[in-house]
C-alpha cells in the first residue's frame, strides 16, 4: 500500500545547507583502521533537519562526494518533486558508477533523510506513511557479538540478555577479541550446547556465522547439521554471500532456515538471491540498499515470494529507528534486533533512543523517524 507524497522536496533543497561528517562510533581516533565511522546527512528545509549514517571513514569521503555534488545539485535541479521521484532521479544519475556500493549508500542517506522529512511535514511516523502498521511490536531480539575470552563468560553474558527480557539471542561469530568460537567449528557446536543447556529448549538461538569465518562446504554442512540438532532458529552467512552453489548444497542438506542478504545493495541483488532458492531470511539494511524506498521495494519482492525479512538494525539510532518503522509495516517481519549493551550511537546520538521494552520493540508515534539527533554529540564525535 504506497501511499503518494505531496510535490514538496526538492524547491526546499534551495539555498539549504547541507552538511556531512563522519562519526567516530566509538570515539577512538580516524586513523584507526578497524573504525566503522557512520556518515551522517542533514537536509534542512522549512520544518527541520533529518539525518543519516553508514560505512568505513575512506567510504564516508566518497559518500559525501557523491551527495553534495552529485545527488542534491541534481535535486535542486529537479523543481517540485515527491520522494519517489527523487529516488529514481538518484539512481538514473548514478547508473554509470552505481547499482550498489558507496552509490547506493548517498543514495540511501537523501533518500532516508527525505522520508524523515516528509513524515514531519505531514506530521506522521512513517510507518503510518507506508499504509499503517501491521504489528502492534515485534519480539526483540539481542543481536550480540560473542568475544569473551570463555565459552562459560560467553554464555553468562548470552543469559544476562534473557535475563534482561530478550525473547531471542542472534550470535555474530568471528568477531574481535579473544575468543575462540567460530574460528574453531567445535567449539561453535560446544558453545550453542551450552547455551540450550542454560536456556532451556523454548530460547530461540539464531546462530550468524560472520565474514570473519571463512568455511569450506563441507565443514559449513557439518555444523551446521550438529546445530540443527540443538534447535537453533536459523543460520546465517556460513559462507561468504556470494558462493551460491555452497549455498545451494547447504539447503538440500538442513531444514533450519537459512539466512543472508546484508551486504546487498539492490533490489537486482536480492531478486539474484532469491533465485538461488538457498535462502529464507533475507537481511535488508535501508542504510546500505537504497535507503527506506529501496527496502520497501525489497519488502514487497519477498513478501510476494512468503520470505522473511529482517531489518539490519544494529549499527546506530538513526538506522534502528528507520528499520522499525520498516518492520512494523511489513508482514513479512517476525523480529526486530537491538544491540544488547549500551553505545554512544544508540543511547547517546538520539533525544528518544528505541529500546526494548519488556521483550519487545514498539514504533513510535512522533513524526518521520521518531529521533531528533543531538547535534552536540555529532560535533563531538565528527572527524571530518
């Protein structure tokens, strides 16, 4: 159900000023090179500012690049205009270097930016623009990386999250720090037997094996048949995203659900993943895959198709915010994930962080995206 927007944005971008920075996440310095350092874009028209954020410091130059000379130029070009229009404005002009990369990143920064601005000027939340909700909440879900130095420390922390009313827990495997698991497969299977046996067989484990990983067929099919065996939910990128055929074998070999679909960028991208028939929860970022249009177009590919959904919302306040006005619109959504432990870019970024509440994750009813971006913060944690 799409609703049209009024033809109201783009005389607006006139004589505005907008600004890019890049964040330092974790305020640690911009030479680092394990920073992932999120963009983010304000527009200011009439009614206010709207933001946006992604990406590595090095993408965040070029993503700036390609918004303040390619992207609003164009816009300001473009006379009176709806959203929509500016999307497929943005892509045609970025055709020739984009169909995903840093394009589909500024494409997805205006485009989110332009959501939030419209919603205010209507006075609506967005979800309410794309056709209202469908869920009153969704389960959260404690999407944690596991990195403790102990399968015991890893598993008291994993029970802390329930403690704290999760309904689920999602394992990022092969991440930094000290432990073991993931890069030994035994101790994966060691790990998930340990948690059932702490959590009890109705704990819904979600198992993300992660870029660091880097299995072959055989071993992926082997774990992941000794976790299935453990009830795991569903498991997720046991190869790299593209090793279609791995993929393919997997399926014929497990019933447990397979998940990928994070590093897509395009709406071409996710219709190739479809067709590979290997995989049933499918990971849409609206701050990577062409903004909130982009993933609606996603949405409604995979819901034609009855697959899963699950809104990439893990890196800061901005993309929580958009992701949940997302997943609440959509039937296709069964969950929505929330990084467990407090950040700056999610408690401190926003007036209004989105948290779980007893169990749940619950849209809010303020205008666009809900948040209004501490700006203070943004300066202190710019570096650019």
């Amino acid at each position: 159900m799409h609703q049209r927007q009024p033809a109201y944005l783009c005389n607006r971008l006139h004589n505005q000023h907008p600004k890019h920075k890049c964040l330092r996440s974790n305020r640690r310095h911009f030479d680092d090179p394990t920073l992932r350092g999120p963009v983010w874009t304000k527009i200011t028209p009439q009614t206010g500012s709207s933001f946006h954020e992604k990406s590595q410091p090095e993408a965040c130059k070029a993503t700036r690049t390609i918004v303040e000379e390619g992207f609003l130029p164009l816009l300001r070009d473009a006379g009176d205009i709806d959203v929509a229009r500016a999307w497929q404005l943005m892509r045609a002009h970025s055709w020739w270097y984009g169909e995903g990369g840093i394009a589909s990143i500024a494409l997805s920064a205006v485009d989110m930016s332009l959501w939030d601005i419209h919603g205010k000027e209507t006075g609506k939340p967005l979800f309410e623009l794309f056709g209202g909700a469908v869920h009153d909440s969704l389960p959260a879900n404690a999407s944690c990386h596991v990195n403790k130095a102990s399968l015991e420390a890893c598993v008291e922390e994993v029970q802390s999250y329930f403690a704290k009313g999760f309904r689920s827990v999602k394992l990022g495997l092969g991440k930094k720090g000290p432990s073991p698991i993931g890069q030994d497969p035994d101790q994966v299977v060691r790990f998930v037997d340990m948690l059932r046996d702490a959590l009890g067989v109705d704990a819904e484990i979600l198992v993300d094996i992660g870029n660091g990983i880097d299995w072959d067929l055989d071993t992926g099919i082997s774990v992941a048949k000794r976790l299935e065996a453990l009830g795991i939910g569903w498991i997720e990128e046991p190869f790299y995203p593209t090793r279609h055929d791995d993929y393919r074998a997997l399926k014929a070999a497990i019933s447990t659900p397979i998940a990928s679909g994070e590093r897509e960028f395009t709406l071409a991208g996710y219709r190739t993943l479809l067709r590979t028939g290997a995989v049933d929860v499918f990971g849409v970022d609206p701050a990577r895959a062409e903004g909130v249009t982009g993933f609606r177009h996603v949405d409604a590919l995979l819901r034609e198709h009855g697959k899963t959904i699950n809104a990439h919302a893990w890196s800061t306040a901005i993309t929580t915010a958009a992701s949940l006005h997302l997943s609440i619109a959509s039937t296709a959504a069964r969950l929505f994930e929330f990084k467990p432990h407090p950040v700056v870019v999610q408690q401190e970024l926003v007036d209004q962080p989105i948290t779980m509440q007893s169990g749940l994750a619950r849209p809010t009813a303020r205008p666009g995206l809900g948040v209004e971006v501490d700006e203070k913060v943004v300066r202190e944690l710019s570096v650019g």
